[in-house]
C-alpha cells in the first residue's frame, strides 16, 4: 500500500533509499500534525532512536498530512538531510553547513542533478 502522498512521493523516498542510503533503518510516517519545542507548527521531524550506548539505531521520519504535494517532498528531502547529516557528522540537530550540504545533495539527487 502506497503511503498518504501517493506514488510521486514514495518514488522519490524510494530514490533517497538507494541513491543516499543511511547505515540504519529509516521509517517514513504521516501524522495528523507536529509541533516544535516551542510549541510552533512544523511540516516534518527526524528523530533518532538511540542506543543505550547513543549510538543510533534506527531514524522516523514524520511529514505532516495535508500538505501540498511539492511541499510534503521538500519536507522530506529536508528531514532526509537531518539523518544523512547524524549518520555522516554526528550532528545532532540544526541547520549547520553541513547539514546544508546534504540538503543540497538530496536537491540533486532528487532534481536528476547529481
């Protein structure tokens, strides 16, 4: 069964899977609605699951339901970025430069640039 966004979404989560691959699992989800720490609306999230060591374990991705189409892809290009950038930097979160790079990679791959 395809996800909430339909075939064009899951085509370019498909993409991200194997033309940007993370070391651990990924689960991509929709949700009815997301807040931040400050109590703002967001479009999506990536959380890490961590071991009782920090290592990471797995990642899940949420993308708000209701979006339009192009925005609900960005979104997921843009959270796909935040795991590419812990598994790859360490980085925790935030939108550092090299976070930046592995937006702009997922843009790539995702417009046929790269």
């Amino acid at each position: 069964m395809g996800s909430y966004y339909g075939k064009k979404f899951d085509k370019v989560a498909r993409n991200l899977r194997k033309r940007a691959p993370v070391s651990v699992p990924v689960a991509i989800k929709t949700v009815p609605t997301l807040k931040g720490d400050c109590g703002a609306p967001l479009y999506g999230h990536c959380l890490a699951t961590l071991t009782s060591r920090g290592k990471i374990e797995s990642f899940e991705i949420a993308i708000v339901r209701g979006l339009p189409l192009d925005t609900a892809i960005d979104t997921l290009l843009h959270e796909w970025a935040h795991a590419v950038d812990q598994i790859e930097n360490g980085s925790d979160c935030g939108h550092g430069p090299k976070w930046g790079a592995a937006y702009a990679k997922m843009w790539r791959l995702y417009t046929g640039e790269d």
